[in-house]
C-alpha cells in the first residue's frame, strides 16, 4: 500500500505503542558529550547494527549536505504567584507557567499549573530570589490546548529576565529538578535563534570536533531554525492517526540553506536531517513550493508550520536522518516509521525499538540515537 494515506491503512495511535523499562529513560546527559551509542538502521531495508555517535561522520558522503536546528533553548520555566488588582499577593499557593510560544504582538502562551486557579483577568508575578518582581503578566485569554495567554508588563531585557529567574524546561519523563549543568547540557553547541521550550535533541550529541570532522570529509553543513514548541511533544489525545492534529510552530529557512538545499538536489546529493525538527521544516517548506509550481525551488523565508508526518508520507527533500529513541504512541515516532520506508517502516521502527531495549540504549531527550539511511 505505498503511498497510502494513515486513514486508508487505518492505522491507530496504539499501533506505535512499545514497552520500555523505566530505568532506561535517561535522567542525565552522557559524562561527556558525543560520546552516545547509536543504532543504525537500514531505510527500506532490514539491515541494523549497533555503533556509536563517533561514527558519524564514517557514515557520511563526500557531497551530503547536513542541516541542523539551530534553535536556542529558553529558560521558559517560571514560577510565580497570583497577584490581586491592588498588587498583593492572593493565598493560593504558587504557580507554574511555561511559555510555549509568542503571538505577532508579543503575548505568550503558556501551560499554568494549577490551571484551575488562573482565570482570565488574573496577574501573575514572577520574583527572583530576593523576592524583586522582575516579569508580570495579565492573563488575557485561553488557547485552542488549554492554554493561558499572558501579556506581560515591558521590561528593558524580557529575555535577560527569563535568564535570571527561568528554569530550564526539562521533559516530565526527566524526573529531576534542572540544574545549572542542564543550561548547557540541554543546549545544542550550535544553538543560536532563541525561542525553543525543548531542545531538538539529535543535536545534543555533536561536539566542534565532530563538526570539524564531517566537514573534513567534504560534507556541507547548513541550519534551519525551528523553534519546538508544543506541537512536537504534546500527548496525542485522538485513537486515528489521521486524526492528529498539531500545534503550529515558528521556523526559518535562511536564503543560504535554501540556496544549499536547491543545489543539492539538483546535483542528486543526499540531504541529512539531524532531529525530526530539522525533517518537519525541511519537508514543510518542499511541500509549500512543490505546491506552487512544477519545477520548484526553495527560497529563504519564515513563518509556521503545524506539518504532521505519519507512514504514507512521500519525502521530498530528506533522505538520511540522525534522531533520538522518541516516546511510545507519539508524532515523532510516526515520522521516523514514515521515514524507515513506504512499506512495513513502522514495523522496522518498533522491531529496531524492541532491539535497543535489549540492548540497554538510553532512551528520549538525553538518550542515545539511530541513524537512519
């Protein structure tokens, strides 16, 4: 059934399920950076094996052009109070909020724990250590998911505020308090664009030496910019596949990588993604410019994209991925069983998965990897 739409092949969210011993879900980065396991699966094929991240760049091909994410992670971990009209702090108790993502004039969505007890109208105060109020925000509404909206009060820096009282966002399954390690630890070496509340993990992995290693072997390096948001790791709350739904989030595709990218193809040279994020800008742009013309071309722009990628999927632009283990009955590992072939991927990804298990990889955010191709 290649090319089968997830509705015709009726696949089910729970058809993407696996079982995962909970002490295999990394609570802390490697000792040392780069120096992961990774498995490396044969795309439309059976072949698999185990390796490690130091053999990236054996992997590669003279030619192949790789594109990062260069998102920066923000502090977007706040913790607060509920503050009445005339400023005075309510007894409710505190509050969490999390930004998610910036609207056009500057307001954020944010997931607020307890939601129950923020309503719109509400003020919410963040204070550093000393107790000095250096962001407040006025609840101004409600989001399609359950989120607030905030409006916060101008400040000089509101990102240098973020810096001083913000928490690195680590994931739920991370079942720790952050760190001042996690700053780093949980930040690419090539971040850049600030703006992600999650990193795009396969980029974790590389280290400037590795970097200068591909390139040695005469692959060019580009970056795109996506900033993750909910839309890459919010649970999946329907039973079809074709009824998944994703939230929207803000990417960029410099004039320069879309240039790269177009000579790439033209030349027949693969296109190596690393992280699902890289794949969803990527694919969404091709899908946005195959869809104008006939002998299309990529140029440099920015916007939003809530692109969803599950078997069925035909890839355009991307032909060879670095990607962590992702969380059972999620969108990333749909994309990756769309990725590992038009025929029985899904199967290859769960059989992969099951290996690993055995094998004792490290699993999600600070896990190890697979490379697909």
């Amino acid at each position: 059934m290649t090319g089968a739409s997830p509705e015709e092949r009726g696949l089910r969210v729970a058809d993407f399920d696996f079982e995962l011993p909970e002490e295999l879900i990394a609570q802390q980065p490697p000792a040392e950076r780069g120096t992961s396991r990774m498995l490396v699966l044969e795309r439309n094929g059976t072949g698999l094996r185990d390796a490690s991240f130091a053999d990236l760049p054996s992997l590669l091909h003279a030619g192949d052009l790789l594109v990062l994410n260069d998102s920066r992670v923000i502090p977007a971990r706040l913790f607060g109070r509920r503050a009445n009209a005339r400023g005075k702090q309510e007894p409710s108790g505190q509050i969490e909020a999390l930004l998610t993502s910036p609207d056009a004039e500057g307001n954020w969505s944010a997931l607020v724990k307890p939601g129950r007890k923020v309503r719109v109208g509400d003020r919410l105060e963040f204070p550093d250590a000393a107790g000095n109020v250096l962001l407040d925000a006025e609840v101004i509404g409600h989001g399609e998911f359950g989120e607030r909206l905030l409006r916060f009060a101008p400040v000089a820096d509101f990102y240098a505020a973020l810096e001083a009282i913000g928490h690195m966002p680590l994931p739920p399954y991370i079942h720790r308090d952050d760190m001042n390690t996690d700053r780093e630890r949980y930040q690419t070496v090539f971040a850049a664009q600030k703006g992600s509340v999650a990193a795009p993990t396969a980029g974790l992995h590389f280290t400037p030496g590795a970097l200068a290693a591909i390139e040695a072997r005469g692959v060019e390096i580009a970056r795109v910019t996506l900033h993750v948001g909910l839309g890459t790791f919010a649970t999946l709350r329907v039973e079809r596949v074709d009824e998944i739904h994703l939230h929207r989030e803000r990417y960029t595709l410099p004039a320069t990588t879309a240039e790269a990218l177009n000579r790439a193809r033209a030349e027949g040279r693969r296109i190596v993604a690393v992280g699902t994020t890289a794949v969803r800008t990527l694919e969404h742009c091709a899908r946005e410019a195959a869809g104008r013309e006939v002998a299309w071309k990529l140029a440099g722009h920015s916007g939003e994209t809530s692109i969803f990628i599950s078997p069925g999927y035909e890839f355009r632009l991307v032909s060879a991925l670095l990607t962590n283990f992702h969380l059972p009955q999620s969108s990333l590992i749909m994309l990756v069983s769309a990725f590992a072939g038009a025929d029985g991927g899904r199967e290859r990804v769960l059989a992969a998965y099951e290996h690993a298990v055995r094998e004792r990889y490290r699993f999600f955010s600070y896990g190890d990897c697979m490379f697909l191709a």
